[in-house]
C-alpha cells in the first residue's frame, strides 16, 4: 500500500486544511467519500459534496451522462476528502487518470481539518447519488 499511496501521490500537491479553506472559497469542488456513519461521527464540512466512492468518477468526469451540474470541464479543481487522507489519495489520482488534471486530496483528511480547528456544518449534506 505504501508504494501504491507513494505513486498516487507522486508529483501532486496536496493541500492543508487552510488551503483547502481557501480553495473552496474560491470555487474549488470540495468532494466527500466519507461513508455516511464516518461524517455523522465527525461532521460535516462546509462546502463539501457528498458522493460515495463508487461513483465518483462517473458523477465528476465532465464528459459522462451521470455527471453532477458541477462538473463542467476537465481544467475545474476538486479536492477529495475522506477520514485520514489515504482513500482521497487514491481517489483523486483516478480522478487525474480520466482527465482531471487539478485534481488533489486534502492531506490528513476530515482529522487534519478537525484539529486545525476549522468548522463543521449543521446543515444537511449535499448528498449526491
């Protein structure tokens, strides 16, 4: 696995908490794969969609049919989250293999944003199927 992380990584910036604050401020997709039991123990974030990691590709590569309305070219940043920042990794360089090229994950995952101190949100998830 430490090789497979180190490759899925490899040449990619990923960013800190603030950074990814900052990004999505900005108008960068801010993706969540959290299972549903992770995100009600540690909460939400703001900004960020929810969609389940068997499905990611299809929902945010622009040129599928099942695409969310947000996915609207292959040159738009998305940040992918989980708990820890391993499974976004992974996810974000598949993403990078079908094209979207900006694609990063948030290094440490929904833990880092936690202990940075940044907020988690009350209002319901923007859940995406």
């Amino acid at each position: 696995m430490d090789t497979l992380l180190e490759q899925a990584r490899a040449g990619v910036r990923r960013l800190d908490p603030y950074e990814t604050e900052a990004a999505v401020a900005a108008g960068a997709l801010l993706i969540d794969t959290r299972t549903d039991r992770q995100r009600a123990a540690q909460g939400d974030l703001p900004g960020a969609i929810v969609i389940d990691r068997t499905v990611l590709e299809w929902r945010l590569d622009p040129t599928s049919a099942n695409r969310i309305p947000e996915a609207t070219g292959h040159d738009v940043q998305i940040i992918v989250l989980c708990r820890q920042g391993y499974s976004s990794s992974l996810a974000a360089a598949s993403l990078r293999a079908i094209g979207l090229h900006r694609a990063t994950d948030l290094a440490g995952g929904v833990e880092a944003w936690l202990a940075a101190g940044l907020p988690t949100t009350t209002e319901r998830a923007d859940i995406r199927e």
